[in-house]
C-alpha cells in the first residue's frame, strides 16, 4: 500500500469512529431510560409480591382498604391534592356570602330612605335654629353621605348571583352524592406532610403507626423497616413504595364512593367528618330553628367550649354574658334593640353564636367570641344549642 492510500485510510477510520462515538452518545440517554423503566418496573413487580405477602389482610388485595379495618392506599384522597368537593364548597360558601352581604347593603338602602322621611319630618318640626334642628340635620346629612355611597347596580347584581349559586349547589350536590367530603382536605394537606407523597410513604412504612389501635379496632400498622425493628430490608420498603405510587393513575379516577374505607384522624371522634356544616354567609333570618333538643343541646354546649366562657361555678369568665338569664336578657333587653327590630329570640340567639362580631354585648369585645362556630355547627347543633339556652328564663 503507498503512502497516499495508507492516509485515506487513516482519515477513513477515524471518522468511522467518530460516527460511531457519536451515534453511541445520541442513543445513550434512550438506552438508560428503557433500563430505568425495567428496573422501576421489577421493583413495582416485586413490590406487590410483598405487599402480597404482608399487607392485602388489612388494605385489601385491590388496595381499597377493609371497612372498620384498614385505610385505602387506592384513594383519591391520598394522592389528589385538592379534595374536589371542598374546593366547590368553599366557591359556594364564598358566592353565598357575596348574595347575603348584598341582600344586608339593599335592606340598610332601604331602611335609611324610609329613615330619611321621617328625620325630615323632625327636622322641619323642630324650631329654626334650635340645637335640636341642628343635631337633626347633622344626622340627616350623615344618612344622605350612606344613601349616595349605595351602588344602585346592587339588586342587579343579586340576580346575576342567583343562578350562579344554583348552578354552584348542583355542583356540590353532585359531588357529595360521589362521596367527597365537603369540609375535609386530602390525606397530606390534612396532616399538614410538605415532603410529598414518596416520603410520607416511605416513612410511613418503615416506622409504622403504633398508636393506630385505639382508632382501628385493635388493628396496628406495625414498623416494617429493619432500622425500626420491623421485617423488612430497605430495598424492600423501596419497592413496597414503588408499588404504591404506582396505584397513582387509578386512584386519581376513582370517588371515595370506590374505596372500602377513608382514613380516620385521632381526635375527631366526636367531630362527624362529613356533616354539613351552616357555613359562614348562612342567613339566621331565613332557617328553621325550632325543634331543637334540649339534652344534647346541654352537651353540645360543654363540648363546643361555650360553657367554658358563659358559665363557672362561680361566676362566668365572661360576666358580662353569662349563661343564667340569657333567654330573658335577650327578650328583655336585646330585642329592644332598633338593631334587632322584627327578630325572634332564637334569630338573636343564633346571630350571636353565628356572627359574634354584629353585635357586641356591652363588655365585651369583638375578638372574645370564637366567629367560627358557622364552619363547626350543622343546623341541628344550632338548634339543640339554642332549646338549651332557651332553658335559662
Ligand atoms: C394489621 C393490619 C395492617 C397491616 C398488615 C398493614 N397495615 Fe398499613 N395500616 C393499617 C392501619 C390500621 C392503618 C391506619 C393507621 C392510622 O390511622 O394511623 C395503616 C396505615 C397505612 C399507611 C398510611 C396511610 C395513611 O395515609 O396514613 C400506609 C401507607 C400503609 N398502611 C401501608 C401498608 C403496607 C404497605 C403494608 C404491608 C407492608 C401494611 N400497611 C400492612 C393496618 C395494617
Ligand atoms: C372564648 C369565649 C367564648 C366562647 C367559647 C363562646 N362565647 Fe359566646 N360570647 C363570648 C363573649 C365575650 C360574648 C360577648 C361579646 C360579644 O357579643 O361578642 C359572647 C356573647 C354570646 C351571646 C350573646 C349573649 C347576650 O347576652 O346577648 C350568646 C347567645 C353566646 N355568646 C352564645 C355562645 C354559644 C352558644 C357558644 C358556643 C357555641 C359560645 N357563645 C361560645 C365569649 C364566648
């Protein structure tokens, strides 16, 4: 071979193998993912032989939990983070308050123009320039100052918001009806866990729940990790996860309706999670209050912290609205009010417990009362709380 064919062949080769370096480059990261993928997949294989082996008598083989038993790991609820029918409760809640606040602006509207005709009259009866004619006319250019600040777009708007909120109400409805729990977020938000689903099982699994019995019937989640002195090596826990975030894609189409059983939160045992609570924005004037029961009422008192403030052995914390006497304060003295002009007691009993902050009894002070107990207390507790304080004559 002469020299000239010796270097053409020379630059022949290495560009073959430059090409071929390069084609082994391009494929490389392909190649990993198709391993990555068969590896992922054997440790989800070999993570449901062990779930198999040590789980399925409590979760159940289709992960969907054991009634009284066990929790679903195939949940919704677990891997979802937002729990669809809070998210559509709390947009409804919030379009209520609107209507409510709106109905409040157009009946004070119309209650300072039937105010007006009458501070006129007065005006133009007492003396000219008397003190009391110009007391009457300040008062008089206040109540102008509110009746212009008044949107007249208003009424308007209200029904504009009407069939919104029904439309939002079939929505919820519907989504209740599949099981969702109105008023409950999903697992991790609950537990308030930001280290995401991957730890929160690993660590779950691996440390168990030694406390779970009292909740489940004597049933424990034990520790499975060797390091806390459970059965099962690292690995295994590893795939034991793997095989868990891989129920992702069918638990997400799933409704609580699907699964067995939810999880249970310690403490909430006599707090119902799905009851239907008022709701801020829920208008006292337009809910049936009668029928309420006087005995649970009692309880429900202890148990919502009111006793705690309104009654002591020897006097209550807050004296200046105890529970003796309150039925016959609030007729007699309350109801007086102009503020409370057309209510029963029972509407002023559950404006107070509901909107603490409308009125405040002389003493007090607005932060004093919780002004929560509308996110608490469903339509019976309100009632059985006020048959019970109506008790106190
Ligand atoms: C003897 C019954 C029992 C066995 C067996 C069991 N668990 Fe549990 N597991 C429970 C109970 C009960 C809870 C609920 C604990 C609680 O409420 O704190 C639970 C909770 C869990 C949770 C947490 C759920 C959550 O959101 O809080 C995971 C994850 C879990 N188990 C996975 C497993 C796996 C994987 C296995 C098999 C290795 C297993 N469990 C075996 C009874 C069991
Ligand atoms: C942390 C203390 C606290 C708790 C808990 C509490 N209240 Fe009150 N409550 C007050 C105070 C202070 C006032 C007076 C200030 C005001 O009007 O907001 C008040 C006012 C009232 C009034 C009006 C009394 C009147 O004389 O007009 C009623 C009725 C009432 N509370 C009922 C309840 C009920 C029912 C509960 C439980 C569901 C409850 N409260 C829980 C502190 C409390």
């Amino acid at each position: 071979m002469n020299i000239q064919n010796k270097v053409v062949l020379g630059i022949a080769s290495f560009v073959g193998i430059m090409l071929l370096v390069g084609w082994i480059v391009i494929n490389e990261p392909a190649r990993m993912e198709v391993f990555t993928q068969q590896w992922e997949g054997r440790s989800v294989e070999r993570g449901a032989e062990l779930y198999l082996n040590n789980c399925y008598s409590c979760h159940a083989e289709d992960g969907l939990g054991l009634s009284g038993y066990a929790p679903a790991l195939k949940n919704p609820m677990l891997f979802l983070e937002e729990n669809p029918g809070k998210v559509a409760n709390d947009e409804l809640r919030a379009l209520r308050a609107e209507r409510d606040r709106l109905v409040r602006a157009v009946d004070t509207y119309q209650a300072d123009i039937a105010e007006r005709v009458e501070l006129i009259a007065r005006r133009d009866a007492a003396a000219e320039g008397s003190e009391e004619r110009q007391r009457l006319q300040l008062q008089l250019d206040d109540l102008d100052t509110r009746i212009r600040l008044f949107d007249p777009a208003t009424p308007q708007k209200i029904d504009e918001l009407l069939p919104r909120i029904a439309e939002q109400e079939a929505k919820v409805e519907e989504l209740r009806a599949q099981g969702w729990e109105l008023n409950r977020e999903p697992r991790l938000k609950e537990l308030s866990w930001t280290g995401g689903l991957e730890a929160y099982l690993r660590s779950t699994l691996i440390a168990g729940r030694p406390t779970s019995g009292q909740l489940w019937n004597g049933n424990i989640m034990q520790a499975w990790g060797q390091e806390a002195g459970g059965p099962l090596r690292p690995d295994e826990i590893e795939n034991l996860v793997a095989y868990l975030i891989n129920y992702r894609e069918e638990a997400i189409k799933l409704t609580p309706n699907d699964v067995r059983q939810q999880f249970k939160i310690a403490g909430e045992g006599t707090v119902d999670a799905d009851k239907e609570v008022l709701g801020a924005g829920v208008d006292v004037m337009v809910l049936d209050l009668s029928g309420g029961d006087v005995a649970a009422g009692q309880q429900k008192y202890t148990a919502l912290g009111c006793a705690a403030c309104h009654s002591a052995a020897g006097g209550a914390a807050y004296n200046f609205a105890p529970t003796a006497g309150t039925y016959t304060r609030v007729e007699n003295i309350r109801l007086r009010l102009d503020q409370f002009s057309g209510y029963t007691a029972e509407q002023y009993l559950a404006e107070s417990i509901l909107y603490p902050s409308r009125y405040i009894v002389p003493g007090g002070e607005a932060v004093q009362m919780p002004a929560n107990y509308a996110d608490q207390m469903d339509l019976q507790d309100l009632k059985d709380v006020i048959a019970y304080i109506s008790t106190y004559r």
